[in-house]
C-alpha cells in the first residue's frame, strides 16, 4: 500500500470510493450522505464536500467524458448530478 487517503466517517458501513478521473480525485461517502474528495496527485483531502443524501452515502459512480456523476443512499434515493464541477 503506497497511500492512505483519511477525513470522512463510515462508522463500520461499507461506502464504496470511486475514481474520478477527470480531475484525478478519489471520491467517497459518509454515514451522513456527504461526498468527499481527494486530490490523488498532492495526496491531501479537499476540504471541500457535499450533502447528497439525507442517510448514508452508500456508492458513487463516474461518467468521466461528460463530468457527470451518479450517487445512491440509504435514504432510497439514486441522484444524477450533471455537469459535477468541484
């Protein structure tokens, strides 16, 4: 293991992270449905995050051509995010 990317609480459930590679970011959620970035190439959390969903932040998937992204959550909810600019 070369990198430990650190900041975000799962409190034991199983988020699953996702690359972005359009702008070389790690992305992950959280317990409370918040999605959170790394930027691979400084190897440090961006400190900025966002409230997707009103429970967990269960998985986060790319569509990199057009920056767009897809998150699902415990809240019952599958949410498309065009054009995602972070």
């Amino acid at each position: 293991m070369n990198d430990i990317f650190l900041g975000h609480k799962i409190h034991g459930v199983k988020c699953r992270p996702n690359f972005f590679p359009v702008k070389q970011l790690i992305m992950s959620g959280d317990y409370y449905g918040n999605m959170h970035f790394w930027d691979i190439l400084k190897k440090k959390k961006i400190s900025k995050s966002f409230k997707c969903h009103s429970g967990v932040l269960i998985q986060i998937k790319t569509i990199p051509i057009i920056n767009n992204l897809i998150t699902a959550g415990w809240d019952g909810f599958i949410k498309y995010w065009l054009n995602f600019e972070i």
